[in-house]
C-alpha cells in the first residue's frame, strides 16, 4: 500500500510536468492543426535557460528562492519569444501549404533547435545547482520531496492562471474563437496571426516551466531532454483530446501515472515504451480522446 | 442623376478559388440607407461577391471601394473596426462559446465597456430569446436562435454597412418574418444593408435596389419593384 | 523589384537578425562569472555577414543584373536536358552503370566507404519512397524495419552460422512482417497522427533492441558478425562489400521502377491522391496500405542485413529517429516519389557533407535548417516526379 502511494505521488509528479508540455501541443493543434514537432524544444530551452539564468543570479549573491522565481520569470519569457520567432519563421509562411509540408518544416525546426541547444551549451549534461532542490519529509514509509510539492503547486498555479486567461479574459475568449471558426473570428475583428503568435507563447512558456521543473527534479538538463518528453506529451494531449485544454491536463497525469506505475509494477526498462502503446491505442481506438477535440472544423 | 459617392462599391472585380474564377468582373454600387438584395442561382457568386468584398477571397483585379477608399488590401479584421461586418452563410457562430461571449466577440475591437453593456442590453431587447439562453453554449442553440446570435453578434460591432448572407436559410417561415423585420428595423436605424438571398422574393421585397448575377456575372441591376415586376425575373427567380 | 519591396525585404531581414541576436545572447552570453558579448557578437557576426551575402545576392539576380550569367547556363541546361531526353535510356543507364562498376578501381578506400554509404541510403530512400511518395503514408519509423534487417542477420549468423545469402531474403521477409505489424493499426488514421504513430513504433523497436538483453545483448550490441562468403570467397575488403551493395541497390531501382509504372503503382498513387475515391472505384485500400509498408520494409531489411555484414557489429544507437528522419529528409528534399530524385537527395544527404568533414559539428544543424528552408522555398524537391500523364491545364 505504501509502495502505491509512494507511485501515486511520483506519478502525480511527473504527470503535472507532462501536463505542462501537453498543454503547448494541444493549444497550437486546437488552432492551427499542426504538430509543432519542436515543442519539445521549448521544454528543453526552458530547462536551459534556468539553470543558466539561476547560475547567473546566485552568483551574484541573490536569495536562492529569489533567483529561482525570477528565473522561471524570465525562462518563460524567453522560450515564448522563441516561439514566436520560430511560428513567424517556419509556420506562418506553410499556413496555406499542405500539412506534410508544415509537419517537415516543424520537424526541421526542432533538429535545428535541438543543435543548436548542443551548439551553445554543449553535449554534455549541464548540472542544475541543488541547493534549491534538495529536503523532504516522511508520512510513514512514504516520502515526498520538497520539490515534488513544488511542482504540483507550481503546475497548479501555472494551471489556474492559464483557465483565468483563456475563460475569462477578452483575448483568451478570442483564442477560442480563432480555434473554433478561424474565418469568422477574422469577419468579427480578431486579427489571427496575433492569437496564434499568443498561443505558441504561451503554450511554450508553460513548456519552459516544465523544463526548470524537469532540471530542479532530476538534477540536470540535456540538449536532447526535450525528444522523448516531447513525444510523450503529445500522447497526453491526443489521450486527453487535441485541442482540449482539460483534456491536456487528464492526459498528462494519466500518461504520468501509468509510466510510473508500469515502471514501478511490471518493468523499469521498458517504461517508456507505455506511454507509446497508450497513444497507439488512443489513436486506434478512440482518436478524439477522453474528452473530445476541439479543433476548427470549419472552411471559406 | 445622383453624384453621391456609393459607401460601397465593386467596379470590375474578379476573384478566384484557385484556378477556378467565381467573380469574372463585378460592378455594383450599394448607397448609404440603402437595401441592395443579390439574388442569383446556386453558384451564381453572390456568397462569394459578399468574401471577397471582405478580403477572405482575394480580389484578382478591380475595385473594392468602401467610403471612396480602396480596401482590396485590407485585412479582414480591420473591416468591422471601419463599420464593415458580415454575417456570413450558415449562421458560424461560436459554438463553443456562450451566447454572451459570441456577443463579446461581436465587439472584440470596440474597448468601451459602458457602451458595449449598453449594447448587450439593446441586443437582448431586440432578441428576448437570447437573453434567456445567454449563458448557454452557442452550439446547443436551435438554427433559427442561431440566426438571431449571429445577426445580434454583427449588430455589436455598431456596423455602418452590413452584409448578409442567406439569412433566411434553413429557417422556418415564421422565424423569417422575424428576421427580416428586424432587418427593416436596422435599415430604418440607418444601417446599410447588402443582402445575399437565395429566396429572391424574400429578397427584393425588402429591397430599395437589387441585382441579378449569373455565374459570376451581374447581369441584371434596377429597383427591387421593378425586378418583382420583371417577367423574366418572375420566371426565372420567382417561380411563375 | 521596385524599391519599396526592397526596402521591405531589407527592413525584415534586419528585424530577423536582431530577433537572432535576442535569442543567441542568452544562450551564449549569462555566464556566472558575468555578462559577457564578445561570443554572441562573433557568431551573429557570422551569420550577419551570410545574411546579408544572401540577401545582396538575391536582389541582384531579381533586378536580373545575374542573366548575363543565367540566361546562358539555363539555354545550356536546357540544350543538356533535351540531348538527355533524346539519348537512348538504355545507353545512359549503361554508362552510368559501367562507372559505377569503374568506380572502386579508381578511388581510394574512403571513397569507396561514402560510396557504401551513399548505396545504402538509396535502397532505405527508394524504400521509403514506396511508403511516403507512392501510397502516401508519412512513415517516421522507417528506420525500425533497417534495424530489424539488421539484428536478424546479426542473431541468425552468430546462433545458427546461417550464411549471408541465406539470410538477405529472411531479415527481408520479418522486416515485411515486422511491416505489416506496425502499418496495420494506423491504416484508419489520417496523416499527421499516422506519422506520431510510426515514430512511437519506431522507437518502441529502439527500446525493444535496447532492452531485450538476452536477444540483442541490448546497448552493447551485437559483435563479431561474419562478411559474407561466397563458394570459399570471403568479402573482406570494402571494395567487395561495395559490388554487394550495388547489386542490391540496382535489384531496388529495378523493382521500385517496376513498382512505379505497375498497377499496384497506380492504386498506390490513387490511395495517395484521394484515399475515399479510391475505396469507392474498387481499390482494396487497406491490402494495398499494408503492402506498401511491406515492401518498403522489405528492402529496408535487405539494407539492414547488409549494414551489420560491413560494420560486423549492431547497435540500438544506430537506428535512432534522427536516422529516420535522415532518410525521410532524403525522399523529400530530393522529391518524393522519383527514382533519380531520392538518389539525388541520398548524394546530397550523405556526399556533399563528406565534402565539408571541418564542419562536421554543424552538420546537423545544417540539416535541420535546411528542411525547414526547403519546405518554405522548394517543396516538391530538387527532381520532383513526373506525373504519369499530363492534366488538362499543362498540355500544349
């Protein structure tokens, strides 16, 4: 019993960061029906950007909470501007090409993102300081880390302010639209090369947070950190339904669970294959997912 | 002979899917209070006159003048914020969305909050079913409540000219009457309308001016009664 | 191009370089120690100068300054491609053939393992072609089907001493099967989730190799695997194993060529255009789905065999999704569905960056940009396909 709470935590643990990166495949799908391939490079730029950013900042002697807030801050905001370069760059001009072609050039982008990742900082892995990180406690047998309760608090909060923003705000309200009649959002006065910019922002901000997250839990980051997660996500967000924005967090936490559980119950090794087999079966099976899809299935 | 600049205006326009023309040279002039009707045959173009005036088609060549300014190179989101909306052919409300947030996009380039309250109100007062149903999901309305949304949507942007597109299909009779009284209304409130109406008696009757096209052509341009009165438009249009 | 595009081209580019340098400062330039510039300078310097280069280059040929020298060579090609048209086929495929016979006596070792390599790529690429160019299906898992090629000569010579020849036609016919396992459940999705899906079983065959110790010796790989033999020859040097693997790259053009003008050609190209048309006019869509992953998994098989017969030793490492999109990239950027376009995409895949070994660190990077370029700028490849016909609108 204890060894199942003890998974149960650890899957919640992983299955927020899934979350997290599920949220930018399914908000750009929703949108503009594309697999942004390099996604995952934004989780991976993220994670560098951190550990550069809180390097820096300790260094010049500032409160570890500190420099860790102002890096997540500044991470994210940067990877959204990334995102918008690389939309501007390699997307906005395919949006009338065929989808194969869009698919090509987004996975051009996230080789090159990739190299360029290694280019700057290395092949090596780049170690995330643990001061911040380390500490726990006990409930019996079980032990939750400092920085597990991090992540689900921060995802959560992360979580919250991305509902207030996309329900309850006038410009989340035009994300919606855009998504669901691309056309008629135009016919009302809504500009859609600002909403989908947005969305790939935000989207990859979230995915940045995932990848500090990422570096703080295991300790470091790798320019190839953001393939395997990536993929993974992706599985979340069509487990959950494309498009769907509960759908990316159901997703994520049940893809988390599963690989932990599986990893814990039948085989460490085999582990990641799980969350494949799952987006194999989701996709035979029922391909608009748990909750359903939510994409623009309209045309001129 | 009038000299009063037309607030809208297509002079030789061509327009294109593709390869496929569907405009082959379009003139028509739309002055300010008026309601100019469009009727014509399925596939005659007259959906695609009311994109392409609103730039979703791209215009091959010519003129699209609105207010005496060129707006071929206008994007389309800039239209309502000059008084140019559409209320485009099957309704394309937010399904999605509430009744109340499909109203807000209706207004999403205005920033007055007072006047944008003052207008929900009035919309409501036009439509007491909306008002109802106005935290309801756009996509669980019924087809004629649907109209009503889209219609009200258009009227949020406080349109100067307003183009519709078969606002009467699909809908049950009684329901058409309604619509389009209150399309009488608006005019009447000095709203310019262009109509697109398969249901061309429904179209000419609450017309000023109306015209004819045929496979991307205008082929035929007068006043709406003289048009209900025309033999060949009787038969060719209204079923005699 | 009036001046006012001009200045437009240059005012975006100038934007472009300054988003660069915003984005390249971070990564460079935060250290612990301090802020520092003079690294991000030097490369935006680099790229800079390029940039501009391009740009330059390009609005000279636009104003048409370039067609003292373009008009020629363009009448040149011209005249070139006519004599090529007007050329027997069989008298040019004869002499490239003889050169490529020709080929191992006149260059060095090197070029002899580029030459392998090159070979190599064809038959994945022609492969590939089947599944992506022909029937349509976006496959990013091709390269499981190499690796299974690959292991099964690997485990059949080392546990069961069975010979080279012996094992080709198997390892092609469990990469077939391993083929119709892995295409049939994606024979109901469409296209950008039928490619997620093959690259989740490519890498679910990755993890299997990786993992399944007692099979495949996992990360260590598989040593010791014997060259062929044939009637007490053993094909020991390069140059040998390179006549092996010309001869299984020419067998793959034939039956590729074949495959193209054939009927199953066309229903392939039918399920490609419009897969519910096709249903609807009789095609069985789902045997012939299946076949093509099939046959492109066939010759990936007869590939991969013979991968593990020149390296002598396999390993998971080798048949990664970056290797996938490898292959992928040279269907596509040299045109997908034509013979001599995959072969030029192979050449300036797997050649044109031996020219350039300094730069090896970049090589990746390159590639990756370059995709995306392509996408934007040439879509349908350097030698995209004929079409078998001519619609209405492009006859004379």
């Amino acid at each position: 019993m204890d060894f199942f709470l003890q998974q149960l935590i650890n899957g919640i643990t992983l299955g927020s960061v899934y979350a997290l990166i599920a949220l930018g495949y399914t908000m750009v799908y929703g949108i503009i029906q594309l697999i942004n391939f390099a996604h995952g490079e934004f989780f991976a730029a993220g994670g560098y950007m951190g550990v550069i950013l809180i390097s820096y900042l300790s260094a010049q002697g500032l409160h570890p909470y500190a420099c860790l807030a102002i890096s997540l801050v500044l991470a994210m905001g940067y990877c959204a501007l990334l995102a918008m370069a690389v939309e501007q760059l390699a997307y906005k001009p395919l949006r009338q090409a065929s989808r194969l072609a869009a698919l090509l050039s987004a996975l051009g982008m996230s080789i090159f993102l990739q190299n360029g990742l290694m280019l700057t900082q290395g092949v090596y892995d780049k170690p995330y300081p643990t001061e911040i990180t380390s500490g726990g406690f006990e409930v019996g047998a079980i032990s939750v880390s400092y920085m597990q309760i991090f992540i689900v608090a921060l995802t959560a909060f992360l979580l919250v302010g991305l509902n207030l923003l996309v329900f309850k705000t006038r410009i989340g309200r035009a994300m919606r639209a855009t998504a669901q009649d691309k056309v008629m959002s135009a016919l009302v006065g809504i500009n859609s090369n600002r909403i989908i910019a947005l969305t790939f922002a935000v989207g990859a901000g979230l995915a940045a947070a995932a990848g500090i997250m990422v570096g703080l839990y295991y300790g470091s980051v790798n320019y190839t950190m953001g393939f395997v997660p990536g993929i993974k996500a992706f599985a979340a967000a069509v487990l959950g339904g494309i498009g769907n924005i509960t759908g990316a967090l159901v997703g994520g936490l049940i893809i988390g669970m599963v690989e932990i559980f599986a990893a814990g119950y039948i085989s460490g090794e085999y582990k990641d294959v799980f969350a494949f087999i799952i987006l194999i079966g989701v996709l035979y099976f029922k391909p608009t997912g748990i909750m359903g899809e939510n994409v623009d299935d309209t045309r001129v | 002979m009038t000299d009063k600049t037309p607030i809208l205006e297509l002079k030789n326009v061509v327009s294109a899917y593709g390869r496929i023309q569907a405009l082959k040279g379009i003139s028509l002039k739309v002055f300010e209070g008026e309601v100019v009707s469009i009727i014509g045959a399925n596939g005659a173009g007259k959906s695609t006159t009311l994109m392409t005036i609103c730039n979703i088609v791209k215009a091959v060549s010519g003129d699209i003048l609105y207010k005496g300014e060129r707006i071929n190179s206008v994007n389309s989101d800039i239209l309502p914020t000059m008084g140019l909306c559409q209320v485009p052919e099957g309704r394309r409300i937010f399904p999605r969305l509430t009744v109340l947030e499909n109203l807000d996009m209706g207004a999403f380039f205005r920033r007055d909050t007072a006047g944008i309250k003052d207008d929900v109100e009035r919309v409501f007062d036009l439509f007491p079913k909306l008002r109802e149903r106005r935290k309801q999901l756009g996509g669980t309305l019924s087809g004629g409540e649907q109209q009503m949304l889209a219609m009200a949507r258009a009227l949020m942007s406080r349109p100067k000219v307003l183009l519709l597109d078969e606002p009467s299909m699909g809908l049950a009779p009684l329901l058409v009457k309604q619509i389009f009284d209150i399309v009488k209304m608006i005019n009447e409130q000095g709203v310019t309308v262009v109509l697109v109406e398969q249901n061309a008696n429904l179209a000419l009757q609450a017309a000023t001016r109306g015209y004819v096209l045929e496979t991307g052509n205008v082929v035929m341009e007068d006043d709406a009664k003289a048009l209900l009165a025309n033999p060949d438009i009787r038969k060719a249009y209204l079923g005699e | 191009m009036t001046i006012h595009e001009s200045k437009r081209l240059w005012l975006a580019c100038g934007v472009g370089l300054v988003w660069f340098l915003l984005l390249l400062w971070p990564l460079l330039g935060i250290k612990p120690e301090g802020l520092e510039f003079a690294s991000t300078f030097k490369v935006f310097g680099y790229v800079a100068v390029a940039a501009v280069f391009v740009m330059f280059f390009y609005q000279v040929k636009e104003a048409g300054y370039l067609d003292m020298v373009g008009t020629p060579t363009k009448q040149a090609s011209t005249a070139l491609g006519k004599t090529y048209d007007k050329a027997p086929t069989w008298l040019l495929l004869g002499i490239v053939l003889a050169a490529a016979i020709a080929f191992p006596l006149v260059t060095g070792r090197y070029a002899h393992d580029v030459a392998i390599s090159v070979l190599i790529y064809v038959c994945l690429g022609l492969g590939l072609n089947i599944v992506i160019g022909l029937a349509g299906l976006l496959d990013l898992g091709y390269i499981a089907f190499y690796g299974v090629g690959a292991y099964t000569y690997a485990i059949l010579s080392i546990n069961y001493g069975l010979s080279f020849w012996l094992c080709l036609p198997i390892a092609a016919v469990i990469a077939a099967i391993a083929g119709c396992i892995i295409g049939y459940p994606t024979l109901r999705m469409r296209g950008d989730y039928l490619a997620i899906v093959t690259l989740g079983f490519g890498e679910i065959v990755r993890l299997i190799l990786n993992n399944w110790m007692s099979l495949t010796n996992g990360p260590n790989g598989i040593l010791s695997i014997p060259r062929p033999e044939l009637f007490g020859y053993t094909f020991r040097s390069l140059s040998s194993m390179y006549y092996i693997i010309l001869g299984l790259a020419v067998l793959t053009i034939l039956a590729v060529y074949r495959l193209n003008y054939s009927r199953i050609g066309r229903a392939w190209e039918a399920i490609r255009e419009d897969e519910t048309a096709a249903e609807l006019m009789g095609v069985n869509t789902f045997l012939l789905k299946l076949l093509a992953y099939a046959m492109g998994a066939t010759f990936a098989g007869f590939a991969g065999a013979f991968f593990a017969a020149r390296m002598k030793f396999v390993g998971p490492e080798s048949f990664t999704f970056l290797e996938s999109a490898m292959v992928l990239a040279m269907v596509i950027l040299g045109g997908m569905g034509s013979i001599p376009g995959v072969i030029l995409g192979v050449l300036a895949l797997v050649a044109l960056p031996e020219l350039f070994r300094e730069f090896q660190l970049y090589r990746m990077l390159v590639f990756g940009g370059a995709m995306t370029l392509m996408m934007l700028v040439r879509p349908a490849g350097i030698w995209p396909a004929k079409r078998v016909g001519r619609r209405s609108e492009e006859a004379e």
